[in-house]
C-alpha cells in the first residue's frame, strides 16, 4: 500500500511568544512594509520573546504587480527546512533588492518583460533559497488564500497595517522608531 503524502506545513510566520500580539500587515516590495519589516527583529529584541507575539501578515496589492507572486515565494520558503526563518531570509532579500521587483509608476520599466519564473529566478539569486519546487506545490494555494481572508476579515486594505491583540491601531505607522511602536504596544 502507497504512503499517504503528508499535508503541506506551511509554518507559520510568528516569533516571540509573549502575551502583547503585534500583527505586521506587510507587502514585500512596499518601501513603507519594507521599512517595517527591518524593525520587527530590534522589536523582538527590546520587547523580549516572552512579552510579545509578532505575527508577519502578507498583504497582496495589485497595483505591486508582482506582490502575489512574491507573497507565493515567501510562503514557499516557509515550507522549507528552516521554516518561517527560511521565508524570513526570502523576504529579507526581496525588501534589500526591493526595487528590481518592481515597476515604474506601478505600470512600466524593465520588469514589463519579466515572467513569474523570472521572479523566481531572481529571488533563488538574491537569498539563495530554492524555490520553484514548493513555488509549484499546488496546496499551498491555501495558504495564499488564508492570507488574502484574514486581511479582508480585518478590514486591512493598506500596508502597512499593524494590529496589537486584535485591534488595529492607526496611529502605528512605519516611519515610527522602536521605542515609539514599543509605547504603543505596551500601553
């Protein structure tokens, strides 16, 4: 009798495991997601891994033209060895080569000419993960689409968004330092 193939772990994007839940609402090629993205590991590190919970939540957008297929790669890496630090580093390199991602105006320039497997390519370059493989796992669709209803269930629309136990709060914005945010959060 053939083996029954495991369900896909998808692991989840979540470090710490404090009672504070801090939930980053991001889209990978976004300067201001970006922005956020480099602060959440100075926010583990102040905030301390038994004070707060910080879940990474991917927020497609069309007018990032990519945005899908680099959320997908995120997710991918995320099924990985190494996991949720495996589509960390994905993402690290995305938000470093954030500009080779994306489009002029958010509708011309080089990437006109680009393919989804040249995304991909791109993306094995820069973190030197591979891959087109757990890309081309057809369960991980779930996963993406997860993603998708969460935000909508939340009424998220923009990246980025932050969530603290639940709620969203507005006045959190990327361009706060560490020390604001942990006021915020805290409060």
């Amino acid at each position: 009798m053939p083996a029954t193939p495991s369900p896909l772990h998808v692991d989840p994007l979540v470090w710490g495991h404090g009672p504070r839940v801090f939930e980053a609402f991001l889209e990978p090629t976004c300067p201001f997601s970006v922005r956020a993205f480099n602060k959440l590991p100075d926010l583990l590190a102040r905030a301390g891994e038994d004070r707060i919970t910080i879940r990474l939540r991917l927020q497609s957008q069309p007018w990032h033209m990519f945005s899908g297929v680099i959320i997908r790669c995120i997710l991918a890496a995320s099924t990985l060895e190494g996991g949720r630090d495996t589509a960390r580093a994905v993402m690290a390199a995305v938000a470093a080569h954030r500009e080779e991602f994306e489009f002029t105006d958010h509708c011309a320039g080089p990437n006109m000419n680009a393919t989804p497997n040249d995304i991909i390519k791109r993306i094995e370059h820069y973190s030197g993960v591979k891959l087109a493989a757990a890309f081309a796992v057809p369960e991980l669709q779930k996963a993406i689409k997860w993603q998708c209803k969460y935000s909508r269930q939340n009424g998220i629309h923009v990246s980025p968004t932050f969530m603290v136990d639940g709620l969203i709060d507005p006045a959190i914005s990327s361009g706060d330092t560490v020390e604001a945010w942990m006021e915020r959060i805290f409060a």
